[in-house]
C-alpha cells in the first residue's frame, strides 16, 4: 500500500543511494549521483531535509550508501563503485561513523580498495552484514559479490562471486536494521531474500513486488526497516529533483530452511500509484 506520495527532493535531482540510519531514529541518508558535490542529505520518513553533511574526499562515481555497524558504533559505507565504461583501474568502499543530522561534515573517511577476481565490473548497489559487503553488478544477471572488510582502517577487500541474482540493472540493496531482511531493486521491481540465504549464495527471492505502477521518473534507491520500504528516484530537469516514495510493506521473511526456498516460486506482489 503506497503509504506516502511522490515526495519532491529538489536539492536531489540525481538521488541514488538510500540507507536508513542507525544513529538517529527516523533518518534517512541519501546522496546524489556523480559529478556532484559529495554530501549526504539527512532526510525525515516524509522527505523533509534535516541536515547536510559534507564527505571531506573527492569521489568518482557514487553510487550507493549503506548504514551498518562497525568497530565505531554505528557507520556509513559509501560506494564508490560506478563504471559505465568498465575503464576505472579500482572502485572504492568508504566509512564513515555515522554523523548526528546537525554536523556539518564528517570524519575523514577509512578507504577500502576494491579487487574484483575477474575483470571490472560496473555496480550500484552495495550492502553490509557484519565483517563482510557485498556488492551486486549492474547488468543483465546482477552478480552478487563477498568481500571481508580488513581489520585496519585501510586495505584492500578482495571480493569473491558467490551467486548470481538473474536481475537486471540493479541500481540499489540495503540490508533491513534488524540484519533479516536484504532488499534488492531494479527500475521495475523489488525483491526480498532472506538474509541468510543471500549470504550462502541462495539468489532465490521469498518475495517481489513490481513497481512498474508508482510511475518513478528513474526508479535508484531502496531501503527497508520490516514494515516501510523506501524508495528514491532520479528527477529531470522539468521534475524539479528526485523524488521519495514510501509503502507500508509488511512482507516478513519466512523462517523455513533455505533448501525449500529454492524450490519455491517467489511471492509477488503488484503498488499502483
């Protein structure tokens, strides 16, 4: 059920990444896409901007921001991992604690180079669970990607395929707060894997819902904390920015084994707007 409206993000007009923040309840972190200035928008579940932090690094092509936990508390992974033209010789993984909504800028990012063990791959969508991201391609399978973050505060994370999604043009995953639920989405739908499943390599949805009806200019982010999913869009120049759609979703992963998931078609569900 679409439970709040296409809300406009003006200052947003590229809005990619969407994380739902662990320090502060009720704050969600979004960022614009490259060639921008590299700042996080704290905004309200309405949409509202509550605060504007500047990230004190030059970055390349961000595509994606995550909220986890991390040896400082609560931290924000920043995915610098956009290659459209599959040219760049490394993509990057930034982290930050996570910043209060009134700080200006944030502490100077811990970098993490990152090692594909085949070729380069271009991605926008990046999740956390516990010591190990993951990130999944943007093509037309969605491979899934391990990496183990090192124990210093810089290093190199060697990523290895463990699945592949069968989704095509991923621009966004998020794992939910509680660490159950991942969330992974393309232009046209949203697909919900339990956390455990992904992790082994299980690409097999126990749900999906179908956004083709919400009518997104540009459909990047996703994020989901068990009963709201939050989705971001890109704008046009005659949209005014990005926009922020919510929908009431409770779509609560299943406690069966993952053995019989594989065996089951997913769940799907059908928003209109």
């Amino acid at each position: 059920m679409v439970a709040g409206g296409s809300v406009p993000l003006p200052e947003l007009p590229e809005a990619s990444g969407l994380a739902i923040g662990q320090r502060t309840p009720g704050v969600l972190w979004v960022h614009n896409d490259s060639q921008n200035d590299a700042v996080l928008f704290a905004l309200d579940t309405t949409g509202a901007v509550r605060g504007r932090v500047r990230v004190p690094v030059e970055l390349r092509d961000w595509e994606d921001v995550s909220a986890a936990r991390c040896p400082a508390g609560n931290c924000l992974y920043i995915a610098d991992i956009g290659d459209n033209p599959l040219e760049r010789r490394q993509v990057q993984i930034l982290r930050v604690p996570e910043p209060a909504v009134t700080d200006t800028q944030t502490a100077t990012p811990e970098r993490f180079t990152v090692v594909y063990p085949d070729e380069r791959h271009n991605a926008e969508a990046l999740f956390v669970v516990a010591d190990d991201v993951f990130i999944v391609t943007k093509d037309e399978t969605g491979l899934l990607f391990r990496g183990r973050i090192p124990a210093a505060s810089s290093g190199v994370i060697e990523m290895q395929r463990i699945g592949e999604l069968h989704m095509q043009i991923v621009s966004d995953a998020e794992a939910s707060p509680d660490g159950q639920v991942v969330v992974v989405r393309n232009p046209n739908a949203a697909a919900f894997y339990r956390t455990a499943d992904l992790v082994a390599g299980k690409a097999v949805p126990y749900a999906r819902i179908s956004l083709e009806g919400l009518r997104e200019v540009q459909g990047e982010g996703v994020a989901f904390d068990g009963t709201m999913l939050y989705l971001s869009s890109e704008g046009r120049p005659w949209t005014g920015g990005g926009s922020l759609l919510s929908l009431r979703c409770t779509i609560a992963a299943p406690s069966h084994d993952a053995r019989v998931l594989e065996n089951a078609s997913p769940h799907v569900s059908h928003f209109s707007a």
